[in-house]
C-alpha cells in the first residue's frame, strides 16, 4: 500500500489501529451473552402438600458382642453364634437376600478404673446384621429367633416407603403443592388487590421432581422395647406392626402480579 504524501506514518498507524477496535465485535471481545432482565412484578410462595403413605420394607439390625481376654477367642465366639443365627433364619425362609453383614470390629478394652490405658484387659467382638424384609410378614418371629440363637442386642427397626411407593403418590401431591401456592397468592391478591396474570416459574427442582426421594424410613424401636431385647428373662414375643410415613412436597412458585385494584 503507498501512504499519501500528507499523512505520516505514525498518524496512519494510529487511524488504521482505531478503526481495527471499532470493527471488533463486542461479542467476541467479551465472551458473554446479553440478558435483559425482567422487570415485570411478581410474587413468590411456596405450596405445600403431604400425605400418609405406607410402608412396604423393614430393616432390623441385630448385634452379637462377646467380650474374652483374647481377641481371637472372642472373634472366634461371635462367628459361631453368627452361624447358628444365619442358620436358624435360613431355616425359616431368608436367604443370603434378606441377610448381609452390616459392620464388624473388635475393641480393646483398657483398664480405665486405674487410669491405665496402655493395659489391655480384654477384648469385645461386636458382629452386626442386618434383616431386610417385607413389612407384611411378621418380623417379630425373626428377631425372637435371632435372640434365641445368640443375638443379644437389637439395634434399630426401621419401616421403610420404597420408592415405589414414594412415586405412586408424589405426583398427586405434586398437583395439590401447586393449588395450595395458588391459593395463598389468590389469598394475598385479595387482601392487597393486585392480579395474579400467569406463572412466571415452578422451581420443580426443590420438590424432588428431578431429584427422587429416598426411601422413608420410621424408627419404630424405642428404649423400652431395646431393654426387652436384652433382657435374659424370657418374655412374650412382642407384636411390632408396620407403621406409615408421612411424604410432603414443597413446590416454589412465582406469580405474575399486576398492581390493578380489583
């Protein structure tokens, strides 16, 4: 290219630089999209809706503990009565299905009375088990056969919804979450007298729409009933019957409002 006579070079340089910004596209240069806010009013509530659903599954955990001066006479001791539990369960129509070790440790057990605890007196296995059934049939009969072959502790009971369960009534109570958000806008319109005029947004997310619920599960077992478990006295089998959970839904939803009085 010739430079005209009557411009230098430095002011060209300058000019045809100036001019290469200017053409830039402000896209490029920044990366980002422009969004235009909604400046619209609206109002926010949240709808609520909850139900009880029954319970389909139980989940009982049992404990064997044995305490010896050895730590293998007392492992040793716990794997028998493990054996004859899983036995005796077995026997009466479980399967490696409804049975699986829950945890296992062995704890030294230090003597604390003197202060001492670099000395080790004994040693406590502890096998934990876990029974996963139907809540129909009588679980009652396990745990006692359990405690009658070793077992000497019940951890917990749990009734669980199962998550089909959980999806046979969500979605009804999804529809209900929304009627009743609307009906505390409508409530809130009238009392300020604003329109409501359409759904700006349903946050689905926050009700577990995209995001399934776990299981329910109810913790049926309290202190007394875990003191009868231990007990060595015989006692009558204790009826332990399924309970139901209760599932709620929380639906946010956003109103366009306008501010015409009524």
């Amino acid at each position: 290219m010739v430079l005209p006579k009557n411009i230098s070079k430095p002011y060209f340089v300058l000019v045809m630089l100036s001019l290469f910004i200017i053409v830039l596209p402000a896209s490029a240069a920044t990366g980002q999209t422009i969004v235009f806010s909604d400046d619209k009013p609206s109002l926010s509530v949240i709808g609520v809706a909850e139900k009880q659903i029954p319970t389909d599954q139980s989940k009982i955990s049992l404990a064997v503990e044995n305490t010896a001066s050895d730590s293998n006479v007392a492992s040793k001791a716990n794997a028998e009565k493990i054996d004859k539990i899983l036995s005796a369960l077995e026997s009466k129509g479980l399967s490696n299905k409804n049975i699986s070790t829950a945890s296992f440790e062995i704890r030294p057990n230090y003597d604390s009375q003197n202060n001492n605890y670099e000395k080790i007196l004994s040693y406590t296995a502890i096998n934990k088990i876990l029974l996963t059934t139907s809540s129909n049939v009588n679980i009652s009969s396990f745990i006692d056969l359990a405690l009658g072959n070793g077992a000497n502790r019940v951890e917990n009971i749990d009734f669980i919804s199962s998550q089909k369960i959980i999806n046979e009534n969500y979605n009804d109570l999804l529809k209900q979450a929304f009627d009743n958000a609307k009906q505390k806008a409508e409530i809130l319109s009238n009392q300020v007298g604003f329109l409501l005029n359409g759904v700006k947004k349903i946050d689905a997310l926050s009700s577990n729409d995209n995001n399934p619920i776990p299981p329910i599960p109810y913790y049926s077992l309290d202190k007394a009933q875990k003191t009868n478990a231990e007990s060595s006295s015989p006692s009558p089998s204790t009826q332990i019957l399924p309970q139901e959970n209760k599932l709620t839904v929380s639906l946010p939803v956003t109103f366009y409002i306008d501010n015409n009085i009524k």
